[in-house]
C-alpha cells in the first residue's frame, strides 16, 4: 500500500481515501523527490507511447513516409475519438497505403461522447480506428512497412516489432529487458512492467535527449516538441494531457496511462515525474501530479488557475449542488 495522497470528503467528512506513489527523479536516475514507494512496480500502460514513437523517427520513416509533427503526436496519444484524430490517423495509413483493417486496436466507442453520439445518429459501427490507440498501432504499422515485416502479426511478442518495441523502452528506462512485468495491453500489445522511478527516468530524458543513446536524441527531441505543439491531437476535448500541454506551453510533455498512472517531463530540465494510484481509480490522478508539480515549484499560480478543475474538483450531487470536494494530503520530500 502506497502513501495516503488524496482525501474524498462529502461535506466536511472524508469519505474515501486514494494512495499512491509519486516519485521524481533527475536524467541520471537521481531519486529527487518522492512520497509512498519510488520502486513500486507497475505497468507503464499507454504512458510508454512517446517512448514506442521513438523508432518511427530515428529509423527513418518519418522521412520516408513525410510525416507531420501532427501525425507524430497522434501515434504518442490515447485519443478520443473526435474528428481530428481519426483524419490524422487515416492520413498515416493513407502514407503508408495499409488499409483501416490491418489496425489491431481492438474496437471501441470514441470518448468523446459527441463524436460517438454522432456516429450512433448515422447509423455507423465505430470500427478500430476510433480505439483510442489507432495512432500507436498506425505506428507501429508505419514501422513494419518501412521495414517489409509481417503486419498480420504485429501485436505478438514474438514479432520484431514488439522486440524492438522491447528494446527501445528498456533502452530509455534503464530496465533490462528480462526484468520487465510483460502483459497484454488493452489494445493487444505487450505491455511493460517496471518502477514507478524508472518511469519518471524515462521522460527525464525525453525532456533532456542528451541523457539518452546518441540514436535517440533528435527523435526525441522531435516527439516531444511535436506533443507540446500538437496537445489536441494527443488526448482531446476537456482531456487532463491536452489541458496540461496547452497551458504549460511547452514546458512540459505529458502522458497518461491506464489504472491511475501519469507521466511527466519537464523540458530541458532533465526532471520526470511518475504517479500511480493504487486503486488504479483516475479520480485522484490529476489533483496529485498537479500538487507535485506545485510542490517542485514547476507551475506557477497563473498556470494552476488555469488548471482549477483538476487541482480542485469538487463533487456534485444530482441536483447539481457542490457537495463534496478532493484535496491532496500529501508531500513531497
């Protein structure tokens, strides 16, 4: 059990309770700061997507295929489903010329509850690129193209491409490759298991390229850059990554993952950022990666007013009445 981080309260009470770990490291793997387990292990979920587009840059393939910096930031994303994301993602496979049904996603409605009411208005099945992972698999597709693999197998562990997918990420979070938790994520893919602290080492060193191999310096430098200058197109509408990016400005790249876990790397600062709520609940998750942001002194009051609902949200009842409140207990030392 991690460090008590966030109180529910309804009224004056404290009704439920989130723990968690956050952790913060420098570009060396240096521990900074932290509250509950800095070697908590866990999945890294969809967290891991910037570090998996690294390849599609340093190979060449961006270049091959004359990839967008918009294009590159929808393969980082865990989209919604909106109108944008799908043009984007059918422009790459457009590029790349593989048809939607060679996307192995997996099948769901968009999140973003207008677009998929939409969809039910006109009589449409959402299909898998409205899973909100099309652009990783588009990716990945990319990659199997530019290298003439297999693309029927790509989701398999055994498929080269998930071994270089196994590569890169144990290249950039300092995990040896048989020290991974490996699973199956919910769009198919192996999926990485590591330390909370070896995420936040992770993107220290997006933030920071120097601190990585040589090969993965200007990709990264380009994968960040085009997620802080493209937030829309990593999450969407009213989505905490999109929010985060639009008002830091270029200050940092953001990533959430599925079961409560958020990353965070703060540009040219060499410092990342891991969460994890323990219940795997999202409730609390952006109430604490913004309290440690604060704690850092990494955002400022302007910055914080801007990002209000999720540093304060507060509980409504069904009448619409505010009736209760979350508010993080915990700090960084």
């Amino acid at each position: 059990m991690g460090k008590e981080l966030v109180h529910v309260y309804r009224g004056q009470y404290v009704e439920s309770i989130h723990y968690g770990s956050v952790v913060v490291v420098n570009a060396e793997g240096e521990l900074i700061k932290s509250a509950g387990d800095p070697d908590f292990k866990t999945f890294i979920r969809s967290a891991a997507k910037p570090i998996q587009a690294l390849p599609v840059v340093y190979s060449g393939a961006m270049e091959k295929y004359n990839l967008t910096p918009r294009e590159l930031a929808v393969m980082c994303a865990s989209h919604s489903g909106e109108e944008i994301h799908i043009e984007t993602v059918r422009s790459i496979l457009k590029k790349i010329n593989v048809p939607e049904e060679k996307l192995l996603c997996g099948v769901h409605p968009p999140y973003h509850k207008p677009s998929a009411e939409a969809l039910i208005k006109a009589g449409i099945e959402p299909t898998s690129i409205y899973c909100n992972c099309s652009g990783k698999h588009a990716a990945m597709l990319t990659l199997c193209m530019y290298f003439g693999w297999d693309i029927d197998g790509y989701i398999e562990l055994k498929h080269p491409l998930q071994q270089m997918m196994l590569e890169v990420v144990s290249d950039v979070t300092d995990v040896p490759k048989d020290e991974f938790w490996l699973g199956v994520d919910g769009c198919g893919v192996p999926v990485f298991g590591m330390p909370l602290k070896n995420m936040a080492l992770g993107f220290a060193r997006l933030s920071k390229p120097e601190y990585l191999k040589e090969k993965y310096r200007n990709a990264a430098r380009i994968i960040t850059e085009a997620m802080y200058t493209n937030p829309m197109l990593v999450a969407g509408t009213d989505r905490f990554c999109t929010d985060l990016m639009r008002v830091m400005k270029g200050k940092v790249v953001a990533k959430a993952g599925a079961e409560a876990v958020y990353c965070v790397g703060f540009m040219d600062k060499g410092i990342g950022l891991a969460v994890k709520i323990d219940d795997g609940g999202r409730r609390g998750r952006e109430v604490v990666v913004l309290k440690a942001m604060e704690d850092l002194g990494l955002i400022s009051k302007e910055e914080l007013a801007q990002l209000r609902k999720y540093r304060h949200p507060v509980i409504k009842n069904h009448h619409n009445k505010v009736v209760g409140e979350l508010k993080p207990v915990f700090t960084l030392k």
